[in-house]
C-alpha cells in the first residue's frame, strides 16, 4: 500500500513471464515448469494470449496418460502432445490498475493460482497468489 492507496497488480506483477506457443510439445513445458520452477506458463499465438498450462494440468492431465512409465518413455511420450490439448483456453486475466484486492477475490472466487495481466490486448504480466501473499506481508 502506498500511501493509504490500495495497490493495484502492475506493482506486484512479474512482468514479461515465460511464454510458450499451443504447438510446443508438453515435454517443453514439463521442463520449463521443472527446471525453472514455474507453475504457470501463459500460451501465446501470434502475440496473443490464446491459454494457459500450468503444473496442475500436467500433473492432473497428462500423467494418467504416461502413469507407469519410465522417465525415457515418459519423455518420449510428453513429446508426443502439443501444449493446445492440454492448456486451460478459458483464462481470466486483469489489466495493470485492477486493484490487488480485486484480482486476489477473483482468483480465489474462481480457485486459480494465478491471473494473467493484459493491457490493450498484450501480455505484459503474471500476478500469482504468491506475489499477492508476499504484497499483504509487506503490509504495514
């Protein structure tokens, strides 16, 4: 809070986050999501934000597909499926001036991790529940 003013998510947001495109293969995004320890990546076409897959989607998704499998086969087969089977294409996302408090009743009313930011039809951010915990930690 600045001022007395409720903040908005432009000033929490991570600005210009991983993106990936629908025809990435999930075994990309397996790895983006492993190696750079991210839970949600926005999926970009054409500039455009057109989804969203998060760890949750592979975990809940994609591994009854490859349960049993071991990590070759496992690879082998993630490289199989394009990231637009499995992306979430309904996303709900805020622009920069919705307020903190907004955007965290909405990710909690609609039980999402997190909220893309989009201004003038761009992605320009990614506002998680954990950048929403460590702004209210903040808090005087």
């Amino acid at each position: 809070m600045k001022n007395g003013k409720e903040g908005t998510v432009k000033e929490i947001m991570m600005g210009s986050p991983v993106t990936l495109s629908p025809e990435d293969t999930l075994d990309l995004a397996n790895d983006v999501i492993s190696l750079g320890r991210i839970r949600h990546i926005p999926v970009l076409e054409d500039g455009r934000l057109v989804g969203l897959i998060s760890e949750r989607d592979l975990i809940g998704r994609a591994v009854p597909a490859i349960f049993g499998l071991k990590q070759k086969s496992k690879s082998a087969l993630l490289k199989t499926y394009r990231i637009r089977d499995f992306m979430r294409k309904r996303v709900v996302t805020v622009s920069p001036d919705t307020q903190i408090k907004e955007a965290a009743r909405v990710m909690a009313e609609k039980k999402i991790g997190c909220v893309p930011v989009v201004s003038a039809g761009a992605l320009i951010g990614l506002v998680t529940a954990t950048d929403v915990l460590r702004y209210v930690e903040r808090m005087p």
